[in-house]
C-alpha cells in the first residue's frame, strides 16, 4: 500500500504543460533552440553528451498535493480526502512529460547559419477530470437530480521517438529566424477529446426514478495499445517502434528573435506543428446515443413471459452504439507557443571575461508567456525572468512563473563552462523544497554538452 | 558581480538546506476508505382487474413474474448494504402481499425478501424498505431469477374483484446500493 501512495506521489507530483521556462532563452544553450529555432546560438559547434544532453521530467496535478492528503498531522486520511475532493474545481488536470536527448549536435555553417540536429524519446500523459466524475466515483448516484457530465472528460498519452534538424538564421543585425522540421514515430497514442454527455437519476412517473444516459458522444482512439499477443511487448518492441518502427508523422517548429531596440529583445515559437498517421495496432472505441431506463416493467403474463434482462440489454446496445473502429487515424501533437520580452542592462560584457561572446550585457529581465494548446484542455503560464551572466563560466536565471499548478513557482538556472564541458540545472517550485510533497508539480532539466567556440 | 552571486547561492542555500519534507506518512492509505452511495431502479408493475381474473371471470390469487438476471460479482466484496426501497398504491378495496423470492441457477429457492410486503385495501402511498444483511449479500450474486409474487388476500366480506373494477395495485421500486472501497 506504501509503494501505492507513493506512485500515486510521483503521478502527482513528477513532471507542467511542458513549459519550459527557465530554459528558454537561457544562457545561449543548444537546448534553448528546441524551444525556439530561431533562437541566438554562438558557439562554433557543439555536441551533447549523449542520453545526457537535456533529461527534462516536468509534471503535476491541479487539484491537491500529496502533502495535503498524506501529511502526518493527525487528522484522519478520510477527512484529508473528502477535504481535497471539496476543494476540487469543476475540473482538474494532471500532466506528466519527460524527455530523454539521445543525440542531439549542431555546428555554424556559415556567419550566418546554425545548424543543429538529433534524436530524443518523449513521453506525455496529459488527463482532464470533470468535477462530476470525481463525484460520481466518490459519492455515487444519490444525489437525485443532478447531471453527472463526462463533458470535460478526455486524456491523452504519447510515447514517441522525434528526429530533428533545424536551421537558425541570422537576416540581419536585429532579426533571427528559425525553422526545425521533425520526424515523429510514434510507439503508442491514446487520444480522447470533445466528449459530451451526461448520466442523471431523476424522479419518474412510471417508477420512483429513472435513469438516463444523455447525449452521450464519446471516442476513444487508441494505436499500439491494445493487442491480441502481449508477449511482444518487451522494451526492444518499444525501441523499434521509436526508432522508425511506429506510426510516422511530421512536424514543424519554427521561432524569431527580434531586437527591436538597442536593449529589447522580443523572441516567440511554435513548437510541434505536427502531426502522427496512425495506421499500424489502431483499435478505437465510439459510443454515441441515448438511453433512457426507469426499471423493469413486470406484466405478470405467463401465456407470453417476457425476458427483461436481456431485452433491456438489447435495447441499451440499440440505443447507445459502441462501435469499435479499427481505421487509421491522425493524431496532432500538442502545440507550444513561447513568447517573450526581455531588457538588456547592466555592463557589456567585455573582452577580459567575455572574449568569446563580444556584445551582450550582463543582464537580462522580462517577461514570458507559454501556451500549450491542442492538447486536453488549454495551458497557460506566465513567467517573469532575470538571468545574469556572471562570466563566461557561469550564469543563472531566476524565474517567477504563474501557471494553473500555482501562483508562486520559483524556478532557478545555472549554467556552467569549463573548457568546452558544459552543465546546466534547472529546476522550479523551489520554494517548495522545504517541503517537495506540498508541490503540485515539478519540473526538472539536466544536460551536459561540449560546446566550442570560436576564438576572437 | 560576487556579490549578486553570494546572494543567488545563499537564496539557493536556504532554500535546499531548510529541511526536504515536512512529517508525510503514507502508511495512512492502510486507513482510506471510499463511501458511496449508487441507486438502481428496480422492477415496476400497475396490475389492474383483468390481471386478478382469469378467462372465467375467477379469480386468480395468485400471480407471478420472473427476472432472469446475471448479476456481475466484481464489486461484491465492496458492498457493505444493499437496501430495497419499494413503493406501493392500492384503489383495489383488498388486500395483498407481495413477495420477492430469489433462485439460482439450479432454480432452487435461496432467499426470501423478508418481511412481506403488505398493500392493505384502499391504501395511499405506503414505502416498505427491505434491507439486505451484511451476511446475505453474496446470496444475491448467486441469483439468478428474481420472482415476484403477488398474492390477492382473500375479502373479508366475501366480495370478488370484477372485471368492471377500475382499481389498480401500483409497485415501483429501486436498489440503493451501500459500497465502502477499503485500501488495506
């Protein structure tokens, strides 16, 4: 039971919308150009470690923290939970991503052109819970009267491999563009949106209640989840799939940076525009109708008994069709939209500790916006930053992040340089490292790279 | 400039060293319980003259109905109450008893709904509820037929339902079923 509450901990707790925002434009890490393509890269080539150039696990659950249910405080779990059920809004979300860089590298093609390429693994569980489903599961049925609405029901799971290459030009001395074409394979989709409907108990006439299922409109697409032999699925099945094997798609990425006064700095992506065919293990369920039912009508005629049950049975199937669906699908990957001002102040960096990145100040302060839509319910944050370039060795940026998960995420980045090895940590909600069970998400990112620059 | 470091490292100091968690015990789920409450509706029926005659104008005392039903065993061991509630309405100026008798598979008699139910002559709305004991509930999920038997009581006065009689015997009825999902 232990081991239970805790993964029910990690579900909670681990991985946020896939917002990436201490990252982003951070440090003028490679990783900053899978947020934004058309972000500025300075260095002459660089390659990440690899299966260590970015490890990103981000993640969290709208509705209550761990800490509010298992808080060793005296008060009894049942009350904990009832307490955390009151406080659930009319529908909560919970996300966990991660992220594995297998390989990732780029080099300057010209003073003009960056180029940069690699391979990572992504995992995405994304599930948004009606208010009223949460009643209906907890309570039950009872409450006479009441629309249970699977309205806002729908989730979704990803496991796939991206292969990337993208361009990061230079036009001119205040516009940077930025376009990376991908290519997903796909091991595993479940994908459920836009179901309607609704279960009610009300008073009857011809019985003391009926029961209706109303409107009931929902779709389940599923591809490599359901299969007649589990034996396949061993973690090489998963490999290949990743690696070519899967269900293909592509996508797009694509980003500006825009210095539009000698200080500020205006920059914004799109990330995923894309798309997944889904064509091989594809089995999805449909369930569409209404139904209607206020008991067992006896007629007491034994010259012509009737079969209730079954008939009952039968008219449920005719009235609310399940239809399991076996053709190809298309799966759109949820979109990312950054967006972000910064000011510029501070010294400019000069030759003694910055000789290989002439022209930067040593501060930076703005605002960012992240937006991810497409996916189950729409996800947006806001982020005040400040990022300092201490030296060339070493730089940090301080983040202040309002999202659904909470209103005071502080987050935290440092970058390091020695030679050409370099490090970066990121992590937020740390003003919940007193105490990490209270956070209602998480977001970690580590990698380290070998960067080279050019001598000036 | 070591200064603003000092700062961001002793902000980053305190921040991991004031302590990981605060006392969290997840032993407790051992002690979670989930109470709900769901509602079925049952059986309904509006038995009039016709239905208490038989093709002689005699009178049948007795009548009966069957639900042949498979009842899915998987919540079992969550229930911990099952009550019936029924609802009966009686213009007929006699009396009757209904009972509901339960059988397996096999057909063999495996439980009676006790007490009666007893519709007195010219009754209003009467609400009979039958609670399942804790111990009986598996019988349930043996059953196979549901029987309902309703019974005419005999007149006190010696008079005999016609089939001009315009009264009618009115049953409805529903199943509340009480579950307690226990973690340990």
């Amino acid at each position: 039971m232990k081991n239970l509450a805790f993964l029910v901990f990690l579900i909670f707790s681990i991985a946020n919308a896939q917002n990436k925002q201490i990252l982003y434009d951070f440090a003028g890490l490679p990783q900053t150009l899978l947020i934004n393509p058309g972000a500025e890269v300075s260095n002459k080539f660089y390659f990440g470690f690899p299966l260590f150039s970015q490890v990103a696990v981000q993640g969290g659950f709208t509705g209550f923290s761990a800490y509010d249910i298992f808080a060793d405080d005296g008060i009894n779990i049942n009350t904990k939970i009832s307490d955390a059920i009151k406080g659930f809004g009319k529908s909560e979300f919970t996300e966990l991503n991660q992220q594995l860089e297998v390989l990732s590298g780029g080099f300057l093609l010209n003073e003009k052109m960056y180029l940069s390429f690699g391979y990572y693994q992504e995992t995405t569980i994304l599930a948004k819970i009606p208010r009223d489903v949460i009643a209906l599961l907890y309570e039950g049925n009872s409450d006479i009267n009441r629309q249970y609405s699977i309205e806002k029901l729908s989730a979704r799971a990803e496991l796939l491999g991206v292969f990337h290459v993208g361009i990061s030009k230079k036009i001119n001395e205040k516009w940077q563009i930025g376009a990376r074409a991908k290519l997903y394979s796909s091991a595993l989709n479940v994908n459920s949106k836009q179901s309607t409907g609704s279960l009610a108990t009300t008073f009857g006439s011809n019985n003391i209640y009926k029961q209706q299922l109303e409107n009931i409109d929902f779709l389940l697409q599923t591809s490599g989840v359901f299969f007649e032999d589990t034996d396949v699925l061993t973690p090489a099945y998963y490999v290949k799939k990743m690696f070519l094997g899967g269900n293909l798609g592509l996508g797009i990425d694509l980003g500006f940076t825009h210095h539009f006064k000698k200080q500020w700095t205006v920059s914004g992506s799109a990330i995923d525009l894309g798309f997944i065919y889904n064509t091989q293990d594809v089995k999805s369920y449909g369930l569409k109708g209404d139904f209607e039912v206020d008991g067992f009508d006896l007629n007491f005629d034994d010259q012509d008994p009737s079969d209730y049950w079954n008939d009952l049975e039968d008219r449920f199937n005719e009235e609310l069709v399940l239809d399991t669906i076996t053709s190809k699908y298309i799966s759109t990957r949820p979109l990312k939209l950054n967006a972000a001002v910064n000011y510029a102040f501070g010294k400019k960096l000069d030759n003694c500790r910055f000789d290989k990145r002439p022209g930067l100040y040593s501060n930076k302060v703005g605002v960012q916006l992240f937006s991810n839509v497409g996916a189950v319910h729409t996800y947006l944050a806001a982020t005040l930053f400040f990022e300092r370039w201490f030296s060339k060795n070493f730089q940090a940026k301080i983040t202040y992040t309002a999202d659904p998960y909470s209103f005071k995420n502080l987050g935290m980045g440092i970058a390091t340089q020695l030679g050409p090895v370099n490090l970066y940590v990121l992590a937020d909600n740390l003003l919940n490292l007193n105490n990490l069970y209270a956070a209602k998400s998480v977001n970690i990112q580590v990698g380290l790279n070998f960067i080279f620059y050019d001598k000036y | 400039m070591m200064k603003a470091l000092k700062i961001i490292l002793g902000i980053f100091a305190i921040l991991c060293f004031q302590g990981c968690t605060k006392p969290i015990d997840f032993d407790q789920i051992d002690a979670a319980e989930i109470k709900a409450n769901y509602i079925l509706t049952q059986a309904y029926f509006n038995l009039g003259s016709s239905n208490f005659l038989d093709e002689f104008g005699i009178e049948i005392p007795l009548q009966n109905d069957v639900i042949q039903a498979q009842i899915s065993g998987s919540s079992q061991k969550h229930i911990e109450k099952i009550e019936f509630t029924f609802v009966t309405q009686n213009s007929f100026d006699r009396a009757f008893n209904v009972q509901i008798v339960l059988f397996d598979a096999a057909q063999e008699q495996i439980y009676t709904f006790k007490p009666t139910i007893q519709i007195p002559a010219y009754s209003g709305e009467i609400t009979t509820t039958i609670e399942i004991p804790k111990e009986d509930i598996a019988v349930i999920f043996n059953t196979e037929y549901f029987s309902f038997f309703v019974q005419l009581l005999p007149s006190t006065d010696g008079s005999v339902i016609s089939l001009n009689d315009d009264a009618t015997l009115h049953f409805k009825s529903y199943v509340e079923l009480f579950l307690n999902y226990k973690t340990a």
